[in-house]
C-alpha cells in the first residue's frame, strides 16, 4: 500500500493542527506529512494520493506586517504536475463569520489549478452543511474539499474530520 502525502501550511497554526488530526485519523502508518514550505514538484510526484491543506486569509491578514507566503511559493509548483491517475483531495481552513463572502475561497483557487492538470477530486462535501455568505469553493451545491472553520466552530472540526477520512476511504484506499 502506498502512503497517502499530505501536503501542508502553514507550519504551526491551525491547517497544521487539522492536518495532524487528519493524519491521526487516518493512521500515523499510511501517511506522510510534507509542509509546503518546504516542497516541490519532485515531492508532488512521488505520490499517487495526495491531500492538500492550505487556508485562505483575509485583507487583514494581507495587509499586516506578517505575511504568511507559504502557499504562494508552493502554488505555481501544483501547476507543474500532471494529476491524472492520482487520487486527490483538498481541506481548506476559512472563517464563515468575518469572511462569510469569500469563505474557504482559497480551496477553489487550488482546486482549479489541480483540475487544469488532470486531477479528479475526492471529498467533495455538500455545502448545505454550513453557514456562509459566498464561496468561490461551490460548485453544483458542493464545496471541492473539506472546509474547516477553526475560528468560529472548532467544535465541529473532528466530527467534520471523521465524516470526511469515511467519504474518501475508499478513493484512497484506507
């Protein structure tokens, strides 16, 4: 059995937290955790299932004196890969009081880069399961991967995570 490589960032906040989660869910034997500060395309191909972890901020967060650019070093590489035959998911940390126009829009961003490049996602979940305004990351009354609120519902994360590690069990083949 192949490892499952969750690519990750950033370090030591909240995607690294869920991402942890994940990876004990999943079995600390079946994964591998790869923080995207430190990633490549080389790393992307190495693997056949992969899940991604990445955030989307705010302005205020664009705007502040710390700048978290992790992700948009790493992203040009996502692009530099052919996905096709790999199996494919996406979590995405937002908050859906403060950003509830723009809530987990960073998911759409990669999910888009991936599907130009052959992926097929897994882990779609229905968006009708939450609260927000607007997001980038629906389509057809679904979001293209798990969005996770650590602001404002922490408390629906680990259900949220085990409801999830079961709908992709099988494309991943846990």
């Amino acid at each position: 059995m192949s490892k499952t490589a969750i690519f990750f960032g950033p370090l030591k906040g909240s995607v690294n937290r869920v991402a942890d989660k994940l990876k004990n869910l999943i079995g600390d034997d079946k994964v591998v955790m790869v923080p995207v500060n430190s990633a490549s395309v080389a790393d992307i191909e190495k693997y056949d299932k992969i899940i991604f972890g990445i955030s989307t901020v705010g302005k205020d967060t664009w705007k502040s004196t710390y700048s978290n650019v992790d992700w948009a070093e790493f992203l040009p590489e996502i692009s530099k890969t052919n996905y096709e035959g790999k199996t494919i998911a996406i979590f995405g940390l937002g908050d859906h009081i403060t950003y509830a126009a723009t809530f987990v829009d960073h998911i759409a961003l990669l999910a888009n880069e991936l599907i130009k490049n052959g992926a097929v996602l897994s882990g779609l979940v229905d968006a009708g399961e939450y609260e927000y305004h607007e997001s980038e990351a629906v389509v057809d009354g679904k979001f293209l991967g798990l969005p996770v609120d650590e602001d404002f519902e922490p408390e629906l994360t680990d259900e949220r995570l085990e409801k999830w590690v079961k709908q992709i069990s099988a494309d991943f083949g846990w």
